[in-house]
C-alpha cells in the first residue's frame, strides 16, 4: 500500500501527517519559527519514518500555484516576512526525492471534506476558514478553484457601518476587508481580550456573525455552491453558526435560497488530510 505524506503549513504550526486515511495516521506538530528550522524539522520527521512514496503541502498563502512560473511552489508576498519568496515545495522535493503536490491550506482542507466529510458528493461547494486569516478554497464543476492564483476571499471589501464598528480594521494592506474587521487579530485589536475569553453574550459575536454572512452572501453570488463549509478557530464559537445562517437568509431577502452552511466533519484535521489527497493525486497524475 503507497505511504502518503501531508505537511499543513501554518502560521503558528506545522502540521505532519504519514499514512494512508483519516483512521490511518501519524501525526505530529512542529512550531512555525523560520522557514530553514521549520522544514528542516518537517524533512527530519519524514526520514526517520516509513518511506513515503509522495507528500502533499497545503501552506497558508499566497501561493505559486502555476506550473509554468519560475517560482512555482513558493510562498510569495506573506505578511510573514521570513517566509516570503520560500521555495517550500522545492525544498521539500529536494530532500526527500518524492513527488511533492502543493495547494493552499483551504483548497486542500476542501479536498479532504470532499473525499471523507462534509462535502461528499459535491461538486459545487465553498470551505471558509475563520482563525488567525480568513481564506476560502472549494470545487467548481468538481474541480479545484485556480485562476490567475487561487481564491483570496479574506481580502474581499465588505459594508464597513463606522457608526457601529468605528475600528479602523488591521489588515496591512487593505485595513478593513473582511479579513481585517473578523479574523480573530481583528476580533482581539478591537475588543482588547482574546476571542476565546470573550463571554457569549458579548456583541463582539453580533459583528462577527454580521461581517461573515456579508462575505458568504458576496461568494454565494458569484459561485453558487451547494453547501458552505466554515471552519476555523474563531467558529470553535458553536453560536456563530444560527446566527450567520439567520443573517444570510436575511441578506438574501429571498431572492435566492441559502445553501446549507455547516461545520466541517473533519475538524482541525481537515487541512493535513487534504495535504494527504493532494499527494495521492500527484502519484496518480505520475503513473
């Protein structure tokens, strides 16, 4: 039986992951510091383990995604300034001489959900992910979203009351995209306190449900999905689900039915087994 490899390269962690399913994994965690530490500690956890016959990289972004592109497989123009123009891909590849697949943490968390979770059967669906970012990844015509680059939906500009909501927002590039006003930096720059030690009935929960359902209300526009799957730390916050659902059908005012948003059936785990479909694909695609 072929050995995969999946890598979920995180802001805060590294993720790694050898096997072959869900109920069949090894896993452990390495913390994020600088690229060369980082991956050397990734390559390391692979050499003295099983041989693996292909690893898959699902790496928070952006991300080179083109074949053709001399920089291919690259994190390109992070905010993590040690990380920015890094050949992940290639230095992985390098090391451990095996086919190396990459995508965005989203894309391949939506991957995972269409093979094993919530979207089985889907071939039109949206994965949101709420923490430390906001991105989103899913299919289109069962396929994978790629364009110029890949879906950067945290950066999308959304109503902004000041009245309501005077911060200014912290992206750095945009200030107050939906990234900026409901990530959960934003969530803790605003309210001074730790999203998780916030109180359930703080209105903090209110603006968040408010921002996110205008994102999901834009995307469920543009790309019709059957269901939205949002995931994510800050949706650790169960609450949040009514009253997005509540607030999207509001929005809609009923011009279109809602589809269904629900959590993710694979959990925290969702992006490194998408890491793992992402390597089973670049062996069928090499044989």
């Amino acid at each position: 039986m072929r050995v995969l490899g999946g890598i979920e390269a995180g802001g805060s962690k590294c993720v790694c992951a050898l096997g072959h399913a869900p109920d069949d994994l090894e896993v452990s965690e390495i913390a994020t510091t600088t690229p060369e530490q980082t991956i050397g500690r990734v390559i390391e956890f692979f050499k003295v383990r099983r041989a693996v016959h292909a690893i898959g990289v699902a790496s928070f972004g952006p991300v080179d995604l083109d074949p053709e592109s001399a920089t291919y497989g690259h994190i390109t123009w992070t905010p993590k300034l040690a990380w920015r123009n890094f050949d992940i891909a290639g230095m992985i590849g390098r090391a451990l001489h095996v086919p190396v697949a990459i995508d965005t943490d989203v894309n391949a968390a939506a991957l995972a959900e269409r093979r094993w979770g919530a979207a089985q059967g889907l071939a039109d669906f949206l994965y949101i992910t709420v923490g430390s970012g906001i991105g989103a990844g899913g299919m289109a015509n069962g396929r994978l979203m790629h364009g110029r680059m890949h879906p950067e939906f945290g950066h999308v500009r959304v109503p902004h009351d000041w009245e309501r909501d005077p911060f200014r927002g912290n992206c750095p590039y945009h200030g107050d995209c939906l990234e900026g006003l409901a990530a959960a930096p934003a969530i803790q720059a605003r309210w001074g306190q730790d999203p998780a030690c916030l109180p359930d009935n703080h209105r903090a929960w209110d603006l968040e449900a408010r921002y996110l359902a205008l994102g999901i209300v834009n995307a469920i526009c543009v790309l019709s999905p059957q269901r939205v799957i949002l995931g994510g730390g800050v949706m650790a916050r169960a609450q949040l689900y009514p009253m997005i659902r509540g607030t999207v059908a509001e929005l809609l005012n009923g011009y279109l039915d809602a589809p269904q948003i629900v959590p993710p059936s694979l959990g925290s785990r969702a992006g490194v087994l998408g890491a793992m479909a992402l390597a089973d694909a670049a062996l069928g695609e090499a044989s």
